[in-house]
C-alpha cells in the first residue's frame, strides 16, 4: 500500500535515520542560534564603528569649514568675527492662534495693546514686545522662515545657529545632535530637476564652500545626515530672489521634505513675496529688532573686541581719541531704528573716525569709503545697478559693464561669486544703496521702481533721498483703495531718508494721517500708519498724535500714546500721567504707561511709581511691565520695588522682572519664590520664572487640512453635523464665519490666513467689515498674510463698518 501510494519503496530505517539527523540539527541550531546572533550583531556593530571612524574625519572637517564660513557671514567681518560681536537674535512671539473652546493657555501679556507686525517693527523694538530665540522656535517642531527687511539680521542669525550646532554648544540643546547644513539661495541649481534626486542641487551647493580636503567625501557624509534624519538645512537669501524666481525654490523644498521627512529648516526670507513657501511647510517668523538692551549689549563687545584686537594696531595718536561711553551714548541716544546693520556701520565710523552723520546714508557711505576707491565707485555702482534692472537673485559676470574689475569687488568683500559664474552682492542693502546712487546719476528706471522684489524696493527708499519720486507718489496714492492700502504703505518706507522739503512729503503724511486717525480701519491698518509717521521724524506728527489723545474711540487714544512714546515726545507727558490717573479704559491706560516709559522724564517715571504703587491692579501691572523698557531707572525701580511690604506692589514688580532681560533676574525671581511671606508673589515669581525658562510662545505651523481642527468639529457637532475633509471642510469655515461666536470667527480666519480661500472672498470681506473690533482685526491680519503668501487678494473692495 505504501509503494502504491508513494511511487516508490519506502524504507523504514533510512526514514528514522534521517527524522534523528533532522531532530539533531534543529536541536544543534537552537543552540547554536543565539550564538550565531550575538556574533552577527557583534559584526554590525564593528561595520558602524568601522564607517564612524571613516565618517568622523570628515564630520570633524565639515564642521570646522562651516564654523570658518559662518565666522564671516556678517558685515563687520574685515575686523572681527562673529564671536567677537555676536548678540543672539530673537524673534517676535507669534500671536497666538485663536481657541474657541479655551482649553489652550494663552501666555497674559500687557503688549496686547501692541500687536506684532512683520513689515513695520519700530513699536515691537521700543516696547520690547514678547520675543522667543531661535532655538526656542527650533524645539517648536515647525520648519520656519525668518523673515525682515534687509540689515535686520537673518543672514547673521543663521550663520550664529550654524556656528552653535557645529560645535555642539550646551545651550543649542537638542538642536546641539543635528548636522547645519549652510547653503546660499543662488548656489542651488534647480533647473532640470525631473527625476532627480532632490538632494543632489544641495549636496552640489555645500560643495561650492566646502574645502579640498573635504569636497569629495562630503556628499555620502550628508546623504547619510539626511538619511538617518539628522540633518539641519539653513538655507539663507530668499529674500535676493523675486517672485518669478520663488516658485522652484518652493517646490524643491516641498519634495525635499517629502523624500527626506524628519529632517529639519530654517531659512531666511523675505516679508512679503514668499511664494509658495508657507504652503511648502516654511512657517513665516519675524526676526525681532533691536531694543535698547541689544543695542547696548552690541557696543559693549564692539568696544570690548576694538579695544583688545583693533586699537593696538593703530597710532598711538589716536588711542586717547576714542571714549566708548561717549560714543555708545551717542549712538544710543534719540535712535529710531532697531536694524543691526545700521548699529554696526555707525559703530564702526564712531571708532574709526569717519563719522559722517547719524543716518543710514552716513553710515553706509563710511562703510563704502572704507572699501572701495575713486575709480572703483563707479563701477560698483553700474554692477548694482545692472543687477536692479536684470530683477534677478544673481546676474551673470558677462552681463556687467565692461572694465569692471570683479575680482577687486569680491575681494573688498562687495560681491560674492554664485553658482553659474553669476554674481550677487555680499549685502543687498549695500547693493540697493549703490543702485541707488547709480539711479540718481543715470536717471530712474521702470525695473527699478517696480514693486515686488526686496532689492528694488530698497533701492527706491534711497533714491527717494536724492531723485524725485514725485510721479510715482501721485501714482501710488491714486491705486490705493485695497484693503491693505497697499499704494500707501509702498511710499511710507521712502519718508525716512528723504530731505523734509521734498514736495511729495505732504502727500504721503497726510494720507498715512488719515488711515491712523479712522477708528473704523482695522487697528494693525492703523498701528502701521502710526509707524511709518514716527519714522518720518517729522514734527507735526507729534502734533497730531496729541490731538487724537482726546478722540472718543479707545483705540485712537491707545494709538496716540504709543505713537507720542515712540517719537519720545516730551510735552505730552503731562497728558499722559493724566490717561494713566483717570482714563476709563485699562488698554488706554497699558499704553500710556509704556509711553511714559520710552519718554523717560524724571516726570514721567515718577507716575510710574506712583501707579506701581497706589494704583489699581491692573495699572499696578501696566506700571511695571512698562518700566522693563526703561534700560537705567526702570530696571533699578522694579528691583526696589520687590522689597516693599505691598503685596501688589510687589506681585507687580515681579511680572515687570519677567520682562528684564538681565542676567540677575532668574536668581532674583527664585529668591522671591522661596523667600516671600506671600503665596501670591511666591506663586508670581514661579510663573515668571518658568516663563524666563522656557518660552510659552512657538511657532505655529500652517494649517493643512480644515477637517482637522478640533474646534471646527466641535462646531459642526453642534450644528448636528460632521465635518469632512475637502470642500465640506470648507462649507463649514464658511459657516463659522457667519454663524460663529466671535471666538469662532476668529479661529476660522486663523485658520484661512495661509490657504488659497478664493471662494470666501466675500466673507472675508464681510467680516472686514464686522462691526465687532475683533473680528475686523483677524481679518485683515488674514487678508496681509495671504498677500504675503503669494495668494492674490479678491478685488471687491471692503466696505466701512458701521
């Protein structure tokens, strides 16, 4: 039977032989198994130590290139590296997102009277508004753009994040573990990029500056980086690039962060123009500018590193000549700009001696003076000027006038050599400054007073000093009429250097004057206007400011405080002291204590002590987070004032501590929290101090998918409804926006500021004009960030609330 079934004979002996080999086998096997598995593992093991001693050579050689580039990346770098003069940059505290069902603790703040704007920053410096480092926002999780106008410092702030990751510094923290990797915007070669590998244009970028000892091995070191998603890509001059050159940049870095998920970005960009950016998953962040405390931080190395590295070079003639508290006094005094840049041009003319004035223009002539001859002047100025009217990142050589002596540029530290044999300058703002010069000889051009690229824009600001933009004014101001008055705001920048005779002034002042003096325009429209007037310097904007510290509406007369702070206006302080007495509105009050603050009288500090206390709470507490920007007395004020028997005097002072940027403030706040008889101050000074800890602010991605955001769900539950993703998602937005509490409507255009929402451009119009203050905000914050973004605004015109 058997043989029948099987074909063949069986055989019993040979079977039982073979059951017994194969039961010794298996049995041998698991015991031989675990054996052969640790011998695997520890032969792995010695192949990752074998390519970590391979890779650490080259790990060790990349970062001291890096660190020997970044040293250089900053203006002052003829004499001193970026350690010497270094003041860490911060950035401005994204406004928190709007939470309608307040489970989300929103960080108390008295600068809610002060929003944060991206374009216009001279309040956010002279009211110290709430800011966050970039290693704060790394630890966000969220890709981010840095972004501000030029000589704001984006380029050194990478460059600083670059030198602290290389060298793993213990205050890089987690950020400490992960590769920089520095790459210029116009080093990346985009083009043809079907099919290939998104990190081969970087990889061929870094090895532009990477050394010969490096170059060959450092494409399988950074693919490896990449790979095992420990890479950090800070990636630095968007901001040179024009809205037709973005898109490509957006989509290459969409890809690279789909192919390569896990690794991280920061870049630095422009403030509008962004194309695509945001929505590749590069959260927009403003760098914040420099306050009194920075400012002062910054001539106190410069005068450190000078006196040590620069003035034992010189004569010793001129050694006596140099004071460096008479020139950082100088330097300080009446100041109106937070820009790094300007600070390190006149700190460089004070101490050399070449002072020309305090402007901008001084300075930048000084600089220029400094590095470029008689005869290469002029051609500076044709290569600044051809790239102006090229509207490109970069330009290529052959495109310069013929003669010029490029190789001296780049080697005066005026021009760097791109990718491509293409040229861009070191700087764009020395680049715009010598365009503009060339333009004033050469006669305006169209390229050049196009709007939409930064270089341009800038350009034109300096022209304005000189040439006659008169025709361009009437144009604008006759195109305005958008919701962002958008024709407006491209003619106030060009009010700070032009001389106060220009006919043209007259116009752009008037219309600025109207739009701060609206109640019904949205506040952010307003605050902006307020700006730009302080920026004019011109005396009848104090004038009008102090009229409308008697309008009826609260948010004129918080707007007129702020405006005559910034302006330091002394003979409004008396009015001032009076809101902070008797004004019925609290937000009225906040902003008059942070004007008296700026002003700084001997006046005005004391109604700040007096309110800090015998005032109300609230005012108790305006008082103090007011004298946190008063450098001298404020500081001196708010320490004597946590050793008083009031107990809220003292809770007061100790939030007013929380927002000194001191090194004896964390020490002095965990003394208060052990020591102090009071719970309530002990309870105050642990909640300062664990907001000097870490930030409570952070950087808020974009939003992707509407079908997601839980209050959105929770509106449509109450609706009875679901919420589904795509254009249900967006029916429902649509629905909270016109049947929403106010919360709603807000978190609904938080939610819209980043998507491309054509649809509801009506609503979005209409809640312009929603008669609840509020929500007209939101939306124009909305309607600027989705104009920042690339999205075209809707034309409709909004109308006026009610």
């Amino acid at each position: 039977m058997i043989q029948r079934i099987f074909g063949w004979e069986f055989d019993w002996p040979e079977f039982l032989f073979g059951l017994a080999v194969g039961a010794a086998l298996a049995g041998g096997l698991v015991r031989v198994l675990p054996l052969g598995l640790g011998v695997g593992k520890w032969l792995l093991d010695q192949w990752k130590r074998l390519g970590e001693g391979l890779t650490v050579g080259a790990t060790d050689r990349f970062r001291n290139d890096l660190i020997a580039r970044a040293e250089t990346l900053h203006l002052a770098r003829a004499i001193f590296t970026l350690d010497e003069v270094i003041v860490p940059a911060r950035l401005l505290a994204p406004p928190p997102a709007t939470d309608p069902s307040g489970k989300e603790p929103v960080p108390e703040e008295i600068l809610g009277v002060l929003s944060s704007f991206p374009d216009w920053t001279l309040f956010s410096a002279v009211y110290r508004s709430p800011t966050l480092s970039v290693l704060e926002a790394l630890k966000s999780g969220v890709n981010f753009m840095i972004t501000g106008e030029p000589g704001s410092g984006k380029t050194t702030a990478l460059a600083h994040l670059a030198v602290q990751c290389a060298r793993r510094e213990e205050a890089a923290g987690a950020a400490a573990q992960l590769m920089p990797v520095l790459v210029h915007a116009t080093d990346l070669r985009l083009g043809g990029r079907a099919g290939r590998d998104p990190l081969q244009p970087l990889l061929e970028a870094a090895q532009r500056t990477a050394s010969t000892a490096i170059v060959s091995r450092l494409p399988g070191f950074l693919r490896l980086q990449f790979r095992q998603k420990r890479a950090l890509l800070l990636l630095d001059g968007l901001d040179e690039l024009t809205q037709e050159e973005m898109p490509p940049y957006a989509e290459w870095l969409k890809d690279l962060l789909q192919t390569y998920p896990g690794n991280r970005i920061v870049a630095a960009g422009p403030t509008t123009g962004y194309d695509g950016l945001a929505r590749a998953g590069l959260s927009p962040v403003t760098i914040a500018p420099w306050t009194q405390h920075e400012q002062r931080a910054f001539l106190a190395r410069w005068a450190d590193s000078w006196t040590r590295l620069i003035a034992p070079t010189l004569p010793k003639t001129r050694l006596g000549e140099v004071d460096p508290a008479l020139i950082s006094g100088w330097l300080i005094a009446d100041r109106r700009s937070g820009l790094p840049l300007e600070l390190t041009l006149h700190a460089w003319a004070g101490y050399a001696g070449d002072v020309r004035g305090r402007t901008l223009v001084d300075g930048l002539e000084s600089y220029l003076t400094r590095f470029l001859s008689p005869d290469e002047r002029p051609l500076a100025e044709s290569a600044a000027l051809n790239w102006i009217n090229e509207r490109q990142g970069a330009v290529p050589e052959r495109s310069l006038q013929r003669g010029t002596q490029v190789n001296d540029l780049v080697e005066a530290g005026i021009l760097v050599r791109r990718a491509d044999g293409r040229l861009s300058f070191f700087h764009p703002l020395v680049g715009a400054y010598l365009a503009a010069r060339a333009l004033a000889h050469a006669g305006l051009t169209e390229p050049a007073s196009r709007l939409g690229w930064v270089p341009a824009e800038t350009a034109m600001r300096f022209f304005a000093a000189w040439g006659d933009v008169a025709p361009l004014v009437q144009s604008h101001l006759q195109a305005s009429g958008d919701a962002l008055e958008s024709g407006i705001f491209a003619c106030a920048p060009w009010l700070r250097d032009s001389p106060p005779s220009a006919p043209w002034r007259g116009l752009v002042l008037r219309a600025l004057g109207t739009l701060a003096q609206d109640p019904r325009r949205p506040y952010g429209l307003r605050l902006r206007a307020a700006q730009a007037l302080v920026t004019a310097a011109e005396p009848s904007v104090s004038v009008l400011f102090r009229r409308l510290l008697a309008s009826e509406a609260p948010s004129s007369r918080s707007l007129a405080a702020l405006g005559l702070g910034a302006a330091r206006d002394e003979e409004s302080a008396e009015t001032l002291t009076t809101m902070v007495n008797q004004d019925r509105e609290t937000q009225v009050r906040q902003a008059a204590c942070l004007a008296l603050a700026v002003i700084g009288t001997e006046a005005a500090l004391e109604t700040l002590g007096q309110a800090l206390l015998s005032g109300e709470e609230a005012v108790r507490l305006a008082a103090a987070e007011a004298l946190a920007c008063h450098p001298d007395e404020g500081y001196s004020m708010l320490r004597e004032a946590v050793e008083l028997d009031n107990l809220l005097t003292r809770r007061a002072a100790v939030f007013g501590l929380a927002r000194v940027p001191e090194q004896w403030v964390p020490e002095t706040l965990e003394k208060i929290q052990v020591n102090d008889s009071q719970w309530v101050v002990r309870g105050a000074a642990a909640e300062a101090a664990e907001r000097l800890r870490g930030s409570p602010w952070k950087i808020i991605p974009p939003v992707r998918e509407f079908s997601e955001l839980p209050w959105l769900v929770a509106f449509a539950a109450r609706l009875g409804s679901g919420v589904a993703p795509g254009k249900a998602a967006l029916e429902m937005v649509r629905k909270a926006m016109s049947m929403g509490t106010p919360e709603e409507k807000m978190a609904a255009l938080d939610a819209l500021a980043w998507a491309d929402t054509s649809e509801l451009s009506l609503d979005l119009f209409q809640a312009l004009a929603s008669p609840e203050p509020r929500v007209r905000d939101k939306a124009f914050e909305t309607l600027w960030r989705q104009a920042a973004s690339g999205i075209e605004l809707p034309s409709p015109a909004p109308t006026s609330p009610k």
